[in-house]
C-alpha cells in the first residue's frame, strides 16, 4: 500500500496517475485475504489502510460489510464504502436496493459536499448497472444530493452526464443540471465534465435542456462563463440538424444576450467556405416586423464573418413574404454582405431555387450587387489614385509581420507541433532521409510533400470603410427590442 | 533632349496648347509679341503676332498660324480653320487692316506653325501656294516640330541657362513620370535649383519662370500620353508655388519684367488648371456617382491608403472649385454663369465623393483637417449645400467618438506612413493619449458645428475634450510675420498655433476666440497673393506643404459678416 500510494503521488495530476490503485485491486481479487486484511486493519482506523478501503471492499464484492461500515462511521470509512457500494457486484436487485437504503441513511440529515457526491455516483451506477433497482430510492438520493450543492457534487453531476446521458431520466437530469446552474467559473474541471455532458445531451431527446441550461448558465455568468469554455458542446451544436441549429440560432439572436450571440459567432466560427446554411423556420413563430428586422440585424451583426450563414437566416426571413420588412432585409442583404463578400456566398445566393419564395429578392439582391461590381470595375485603371511603390513595399512588411505572427499564435495553439518533430525544407518538393532498421541496415525513407491550405474572405470594407464597418457590427449587436419578444414565441427547441 | 522636346511638341493635342507656349518660346528668343492668342474673338487666321528678326537679320512682322500635330490634307485644305483658309484671311483682311501702325513697314512672314511634320501629299500643295503667293513684302516659313524643338533648346532650355545636372533632372522626370514619387522629386529639384539661380536678378526671374513654365508643360503632356498625371498635377502646384515666390515683388506693377512674369504667371495657373482638369474631370469626377469605385481604384488592399487617397482627391477637388471660385471674380455675366454651372456640378461631384466613399466620414491623421477645411470653404461657397455639410460633419462626429472610444481607427497626429499603416498600434489609453496629442480637426470641426447649429454633434466632442481627449491640445494655425518668406516655397518652422481653444456645447466661445485672433493677427492680410488678389495661392501653400487653413478663409463664413475681420470668407464665394 505504501508502494501504490508513493506511486499514486508520484504521477501528480497525469491522465493514468491512479492505475497502481487499480492494479491494487486486482491484487486484493486474486486473493480475498488480502482485502480482508485490509478491511481488519481498516476497522482499526488505520490511516494509511483506510485509504485502500474502497478498493478492498470493491474487490470482494463486500456488499454486507460496506453497508456496516457505511451505517457505523461517518468518517473517511463511510465515504470509502459509500463509494465501493457503487462498484460492488451484485447477486440480486433486492441486494442492490439495500445498498441504495443503506447510502439513503447515511445520506439524510447530512449534507456533506464529499458524501453527497459520493451517493450520487454510487446511486446512479448501481441503478446504470441494474435498471431493475428501486428508482424512487435512487431519486431521492440523486435529489438529496443536488439539495447539497457542494463544488464536489457538481463535479459529479457534469461527469454522471455524460458517463450516462443516454440512461439518465428527464426529471434526474433536470436535477443534475440544476446544480450544475451554480457553478463558478474558477471550476474549470467541473466545466470540462459538463461540457461532456452536454455534448452527449445534444445528441438525446433531452437535448432541449441541454441548450436551456447552457442559456441560463451563460446569462448569469455575466461573461464569467462563454461558449468557448463548452468548445464540445458548441461543436456538437454546429454539426446538429440544420432544424435544430435553426432553433437555436432563431432563440439566441431574438434573445439579443450577447453572450449567447457571441456563442453562436464562436460555434460558426469553425465552418468554412462562409459558414453554414441554416433553414429557419419561422413562420410558425408569429414575429412582428420589428422582431423580424431585430432578428435579421442581429443575424448580420453577429454572424457577419459566416455571410453564407447570416445570409440564410436572411433567405429565411424573405421566405416569410411579409411585406412589411422585405426592403429592409433585402437591403442588409445586399448591403451589409453582398457588398463586402462574393465567392461562397453569391454561390450561395445563387443556388437558390425558382420555386424558393425568397427567390426574387434574393435575384434582386443579386441583380444589385453585380451592377455594383460592375461600377466599380468600369472605371479602369486610374493609376493616379494607386499608392506609391514606396508605400506598398511598407504596407508589405507589415502584412507578412502580421502574417507571420498569426503563423506562431496557430503554431502555439496546434496539438500537433507539441507531438510531431518538425523540419523545414528550403528545397524540392520531397524528402529523403535515412533510418537504421533493426536489422541495423539503412533504409531510405522517402516523404512526399503536398500543399495545404485555408482561405479565408477577408470584407471588403475593411478597405473601404473600416470605421462604419466597426460601427454597423456594433449598432446591430447591441440594439435591443423596446419590449422584450414573449419567450413563449420562441422555438421550442424539441 | 531635343527628341523629348519634339514628342512632347508632336503630343500636343490641342491646337491652345501650342498657342500657350509659342508667345512665350518667341519672348525667350528675342522676339516681341504683340498679339496673343484669345478665345471668342476672330483673329483672321492669325494665332500669334510677334516682331522679330529673321535669320537673314531685317527685323519683320511673323504671323503665326497655329495648327496641331502634323499638317494633314484635312488640316491644309478642308475645313474652314484649315491653313490654306487661314494664310487666305491673313492676306485678305489681316494684313491691310490689323498689322500695327507702327510695324507697317516692317515685311511679313507668315508662319505656318505645327507641333509634327508636313505629310508627304501635303507637300506640293503648300509649296505651290508659298511659290504663288510669296511677293516681296510677304514671304512664307514653315515651323515644325523639329525647328520648334531647336528654338526651345537653343532659347529657353539653352545649355547656358539650363546646365547638364539640370537637363538631366528634367529628363529623369519626364522619364519617371509613372512612377510619380520619383519623377515628382526630380522636378522639385529642378525648380528649386532654377528658382534659386536668379540671384534676385529681375530678368532672370522672368526666365526661370518660363523655363518653370515650358518644363511643366513637357512634363505634362509626357504624362498625359502615359496615361499618369500624378507627377505633374503636383509639379504644377510646385510651379505655382515656386514662380509666385519669383514674381510676387513684381505683383501690381506696371514695368516690362512685372507684365512678363505675370504673364507667365497666368499661364502656368491656365496650366495648373488644363492638368488638374485632365485629371479630376475627366478621370475622377465620373465615377463619383458609383459606391465605393473610387475606393478600389486605389487598387490597394491596406485600408490607410484609401483614406489617404480619397482625402487627398476630396482636396484636390476643393482647389479646383476654389480656383474656379477665384476666376468668377474676374468673369463677365456670360461666362459667369458657364463657371457657376461648373462649380457647382464640382461641388456635387465633391458630395456624392463622400457619399460613396465611406473613407471619407473619418480622417486617419490630423493633417487630412487641411483637406476637409478646403472643401468646407469651397462647399461653403455654394448655395444650398449646408445640408450635405451638416450631414457630413455630423457622421464624422459619430465616427469620430466611435473611434476613439473604441480605440479603433482614429484619427492621430502621425504623419509618417509607416507610423500610419500600423495605427493604432495598441488598443491602450497610453498609446491613444500619445497619438492624439494635438488636434487642428477638432476645432475646425466643432467651429463648423457651431455655426451650423448642430448643438448634438458639439455636444459630443464637447465631451470628448472633456474626457478621452482632455490631454489633447486643440489648436489652429495662423500666420505670422515670417510666413510670407517661408510659406510658398515649403519651409516650415513659421506661424502661430492658437492652442487651448475651449469647445463648449454651445460652440460660441470658440468662434469668439478664433475670430478675436484673426483680428490681432495682421500678418494674413500682409501676405502677398491676399494683398494682391491671388489668395489661391495660400491655399495651394497649405494644401501642398501640408500647414493647415489659416481660419481667416473660414472665419467670416461662419460669423456674421458684422464681425468682419480681416478674413476672406465672402471673397472666396463667386460673385453672384
């Protein structure tokens, strides 16, 4: 034990730190006397051996002497056994229900953050491993639990989530969620486990809480929490059916919390070729005109870097036909994005179907845009405008300084240039090199090199009109509605 | 050279264009002109007039007959200005009754006179006529390109007055002129070194004024062939500039080299304007009406350069209207009105500049406030335009605290592109108090406000001063006693700044205070073009040299004219 425990610590914080303690246990299984001696010594409040507590009685499967420990201390042995209780087999489901009353009573009155996190783990892995358990005791002990509230038992709610989203019952999850809505930003690991959660909530029926909870949890934050932190949950959320995005896209923006906008510019940030083509449905949501307008401004004043994005929440919003504010959104389709990006998004535009209600405008829009290139391509070359050959050669250093900086920030950021030796190559378009087999021969390695690359449309009033580029994406992501839209309007999200 | 000279004679595409330089290529050479070209009035086939020896020594009368390029069939005998009609009316009506009575005497010599050659099917018929018609008091020459270009290069550019480190400086400008930096700076040295080899000598004043003169016009049409007027258009303001400090002793009197520079003087502002023309009207001012054309005609990916380039038009534009304001006040009703049409449509063009180039709502540097008081003035001077002013200072105020408070693309006092191309280099307070140290905009921007009543937009900056920008120390330029030394020949090192100027939400302490220091400065009025009428050639002072507008321009437009000062306001409006 002393050895495993040296080891444990000498591991610190590594992925694989506590396997001594799993090879422990198989060491305690070969031979039961072993956990026994463990359980004896433990008994006697040895320090050292109630630390392998756990382990021993899990090795044996001692559900009968957990439950003692369990009911006779409410020291370390008590939450050692709470703990094995979880892992123990067992021969029957009535066994299993004992161990369930018998963590539901040390449980009561008490409300110590480690104990409770404990019976929650236990409860819901023995209910996972026989669904036939008493369920009303394992709610009452998941809902104990969540009453306490301590980091450590939030912990447990993020990581119960995704080790069993697909298991877990509506009301648990609800639960579990609930106490997940306290978290602290500083509880980074507890964030990381809940982003598991999520990313495995989206992809079940209770994917709706799953996006409730993260909108409560990033309002309240007040910027102390963002999307970015929840980088599986956002992934997953970009990748969802375009119906379920849709949804969530039409909410957010209504909403106009700029947390959740920033959200979403982060989720769409990883698409490329302009961004992903969302269908909204927004027919059934009965918008006023100035709701539909707030909508279609937020669309452009969060999603600006995405055009094929923003430009199909504006597709969707012409499909409506409303009279009332097609002008306007043709307008801010044209003028807000056409004008500033060409390539995926007039693609875009363009596959656009006859049949498409929005087809029309969207040919407007079109129809504008190619007479505005064409304006300013009639003008020739007008050499006295172009800048000095002096100039040029500056704003060229600076663009490849910059070029070179963003290179580094990438190369930091990259998994890969941590793991991979890295080599440079000033000549050819392959390489050669020489490796000692085992056999102790050389052995020539030939790499081919290919090319890779990302592009990215840069807007054109970044040339043109920075400042009221600035200024518009700002009007349009800080304008709120006079009068709130009635949140039983927004999509449901199911 | 004398092969550059001939391009440049044979390029010339107007038949004016040739007009402008002959009189002064014959006073050069010894030469009297007593007649000169004039638009609207019947000349009787003569363009020029001068009095002159010829090569075998008598003294005679030449009449020149003007024509472009090279003497084609079409320009000898089919139209009504052809040179067979024109040598004709000469003979007919010109010389019984026009020769002065005091060159009666005198035997004539008609000149044909073209900047090419005579085509080969033209040749015997211009032989027969000169063979049938010469007598002994009238005779016939012929002035080509090539005898053009050997009377400019034995005259006016002769080797004596313009040496070979010269020559070659005109070359290598001339050669340069697509790439606009490097021809430009050839130029400036060529009329800098010009300028100061008179050594306060009238004569030879009177001759680097035309050597100015003659080299802008070679470059010019150089340029204009190359499909480039960037170096010329700013060699013509350097021209100006420089032949004003030769001729402004001269200004006002009545004695042979004061009537020679002026006139040369008048020549190169007809010049200046030909180029400035040739490049606004005929190139920029067409695409104004199309969003954000001109923008990419910059054909730059760096969104400084465009704000560079598009404020340097919008002034550009403003001098043109200036100027064109300027020749109102010496118009009759006719072509008053000609010109009125014309400012105006420039002054639109100016709007709909701004209106479609968005650059144009936010300076980058402080000294782009030279550019924007210049169109102000000239906007100012046009009925019904206070709208489109008060639209436009207002979104510039909009920006202009958006900018700042964001730390995003403000304007700042550096003037150095590299310092430019960076800005802002860090989103901080520190750097942001830096780069705004001093302001000459905001005053022009907040007097403007004030007068045009836009008490929002002042309230604004009023607050801006008071919080982000209250270590900046806002002032405006003024002249003083050295300026009228150092102002047009670009030393700088000269005049006031009028600092710690207050903007209340009201404006009117400001206007108080500018005006004031208009009054007690005396030195504007002393300056030689406002003294003598040019007061143009201030702004071109300001707007090349880049010192800003003095407030006497705008002072009086914006108060009442009970407070007359002894600012230019009124004048620089046209006269109706």
């Amino acid at each position: 034990m002393i050895c495993v425990q040296a080891l444990v610590e000498r591991a610190g914080n590594d992925g694989a730190a506590h396997e001594p303690y799993r090879a422990f246990r198989e060491w305690c299984r070969a031979d039961l006397a072993r956990a026994r001696e463990v359980v004896d010594a433990a008994l006697q409040d040895d320090a050292l051996t109630v630390s392998f507590l756990s382990f021993a009685l899990e090795a044996g499967s001692f559900v009968d002497i957990a439950k003692e420990f369990v009911s006779s201390y409410s020291d370390k042995r008590q939450l050692a056994a709470v703990c094995a209780l979880g892992r123990c087999s067992y021969s029957s489901v009535g066994q299993a229900n004992e161990a369930l009353s018998a963590i539901l009573d040390a449980q009561r009155d008490c409300s110590d953050d480690a104990l409770c996190a404990n019976s929650l783990v236990s409860a819901l892995t023995i209910s996972n491993a026989l669904p036939a358990a008493d369920s009303s005791l394992v709610q009452t002990i998941v809902r104990l639990a969540c009453e306490a509230k301590g980091s450590q038992t939030r912990f447990f709610c993020g990581r119960m989530l995704w080790q069993f989203s697909t298991r877990l019952s509506r009301p648990t999850i609800q639960n579990l969620l609930n106490v997940l809505s306290s978290l602290e930003p500083s509880e980074k690991g507890t964030i990381r486990e809940l982003d598991l959660g999520l990313q495995k909530l989206l992809k079940t029926d209770c994917a709706d809480l799953a996006i409730r909870f993260v909108e409560t949890l990033l309002i309240s934050a007040k910027g102390g929490i963002r999307l970015p932190q929840l980088d599986r949950f956002g992934k997953e959320l970009s990748t969802a059916s375009r119906h379920h995005l849709g949804g969530v896209v039409v909410r957010w923006l209504l909403l106009g919390e700029s947390v959740l906008c920033d959200g979403l510019h982060e989720v769409m940030r990883e698409v490329e070729g302009g961004g992903k083509v969302l269908e909204l449905d927004l027919k059934g949501l009965n918008l006023s005109a100035v709701e539909t307008v707030f909508l279609s401004r937020k669309a452009v004043g969060y999603l600006f870097f995405q055009p094929v994005t923003a430009a199909s929440v504006l597709v969707s919003v012409l499909r409506i036909q409303d009279n009332r504010i097609i002008d306007d959104v043709r307008d801010l389709l044209l003028s807000a994005l056409l004008v500033n990006f060409g390539g995926a998004l007039v693609n875009y535009l363009e596959s656009i179907d006859k049949e498409d209600p929005a087809y029309s405008d969207v040919r407007w829009a079109l129809e504008q845009n190619e007479q505005y290139l064409s304006d300013f391509n009639s003008i020739g070359e007008i050499k006295e405008l172009w800048p000095s050959d002096y100039q040029r050669q500056i704003e060229r250093r600076r663009a490849s300084e910059e070029g070179r900086e963003i290179q580094k920030m990438a190369e930091k950021k990259s998994v890969f240039f941590g793991l991979v030796k890295r080599s440079t190559i000033l000549y050819g378009n392959r390489t050669l090199a020489y490796v000692d087999d085992q056999e102790g021969k050389r052995r020539p390695i030939e790499v081919e090199m290919k090319s890779f690359g990302a592009t990215i449309e840069l807007p054109r009033a970044l040339i043109v009109d920075p400042v009221g580029l600035d200024y518009m994406l700002r009007v349009f992501r800080a304008e709120r509605l006079k009068h709130e839209t009635d949140h039983s309007r927004l999509p449901s999200l199911t | 050279m004398k092969l550059i000279i001939r391009d440049y004679l044979a390029s010339l595409k107007e038949r004016e264009e040739l007009d402008a330089i002959l009189p002064d290529l014959l006073s050069e050479i010894g030469f009297t002109v007593y007649s000169r070209p004039g638009r609207g009035t019947t000349q009787y086939g003569v363009d020029v007039a001068a009095v002159g020896e010829d090569e075998d020594g008598e003294r005679k009368v030449f009449l020149f007959s003007v024509k472009q390029g090279d003497l084609t069939r079409r320009d000898w005998n089919v139209t009504e200005q052809s040179l067979r009609q024109s040598f004709d009316d000469i003979q007919d009506v010109y010389i019984p009754t026009r020769i002065p009575k005091r060159y009666e005497n005198l035997k004539i010599v008609i000149c044909a006179c073209f900047g090419g050659d005579v085509q080969e099917q033209v040749r015997p018929m211009l032989t027969g006529y000169i063979n049938a018609h010469t007598t002994d008091r009238v005779s016939f020459a012929e002035w080509n390109g090539d005898k053009l270009a050997g009377l400019v290069l034995q005259g006016i550019l002769r080797e004596e007055i313009l040496p070979k480190p010269l020559r070659s400086r005109f070359q290598k400008a001339v050669a340069m002129v697509d790439e606009p930096d490097v021809s430009f700076a050839h130029f400036v040295g060529l009329v800098t070194q010009l300028r100061e080899s008179t050594g306060g000598i009238q004569k030879l004043k009177v001759r680097v004024a035309r050597q100015i003169y003659i080299c802008l016009w070679i470059l010019f049409v150089w340029a204009r062939d190359a499909g480039n007027l960037e170096s010329p258009y700013r060699a013509s303001e350097i021209a100006l500039l420089n032949v004003w400090e030769l001729a402004r002793g001269f200004v006002g009197k009545n004695n042979k080299n004061s009537r020679a520079i002026t006139s040369v003087f008048h020549a190169l502002i007809r010049v200046h304007i030909m180029i400035v023309e040739n490049l606004l009207v005929r190139k920029i001012l067409p695409h104004v009406g199309k969003r954000h054309a001109l923008s990419m005609g910059v054909e730059s990916r760096s969104s400084v350069d465009v704000n560079l380039k598009l404020f340097d038009v919008l002034g550009r534009i403003a001098m043109l209207g200036l100027w064109l304001n300027w020749f109102g006040q010496k118009l009759e009703n006719e072509e008053e009105a000609e010109r009125h049409g014309k400012v105006r449509e420039i002054a639109e063009g100016g709007f709909k500049l701004i209106h479609n180039n968005p650059t144009l709502l936010l300076p980058r540097c402080d000294h782009q406030a030279i550019d924007i008081a210049l169109f102000l003035c000239f906007a100012s001077s046009i009925e019904g335009c206070e709208a489109d002013i008060s639209g436009w200072l207002q979104e510039l105020t909009t920006r202009l605290a958006l900018a700042i408070r964001t730390h995003g693309k403000y304007p700042c006092v550096f003037g150095d592109y590299r310092d430019l191309v960076d800005h802002p280099r860090e989103r901080s307070d520190e750097y942001r108090s830096e780069a705004t140290s001093g302001s000459t905009l905001i005053p022009l921007v907040a007097a403007w406000l004030s007068a045009l009543g836009d008490s929002n937009s002042l309230e604004t900056i009023s607050e801006l001063t008071r919080t982000e920008l209250s270590h900046c120390t806002l002032q405006l330029w003024l002249v003083d006693e050295v300026t009228e030394e150092k102002l047009y020949v670009g030393e700088h090192g000269h005049g006031v700044a009028l600092c710690d100027l207050a903007i209340s939400n009201s404006g009117k302490e400001l206007l108080d205070t500018v005006s004031e220091a208009c009054r007690a400065k005396e030195s504007f009025s002393m300056l030689s073009p406002v003294r003598t009428g040019y007061w143009p050639i201030v702004l071109l002072a300001c707007r090349h040299y880049r010192h800003p507008i003095p407030p006497q321009f705008w002072i009086n437009v914006l108060r009442p004219l009970a407070d007359d000062g002894e600012g230019l306001g009124s004048e620089i409006a046209p006269k109706s």
